[in-house]
C-alpha cells in the first residue's frame, strides 16, 4: 500500500499501520478514511 504525504503538515499517513490514535485500523486505505479525518 502507498504512504501519503500531507502537503500542509509533512504528516504521512501508512495505510499498514492506520491511525491508531484516530481510531483508523491498521489496512484502511487513504481512500476509505472518513470525510472527517484529519
């Protein structure tokens, strides 16, 4: 799976890993994350 990279911020985003701390599980690809998400 692809890392993307957050122009604003440099946050980048592992869909292997997810968001743990947003509650994104691990495997959730970028174009799956909720609309509210950031």
């Amino acid at each position: 799976m692809k890392e993307y990279e957050c122009d604003l911020c440099g946050y980048v985003y592992d869909p292997t890993v997810g968001d743990p701390d947003n509650g994104i599980k691990p495997g959730t690809a970028f174009e799956d994350l909720p609309e509210d998400w950031v």
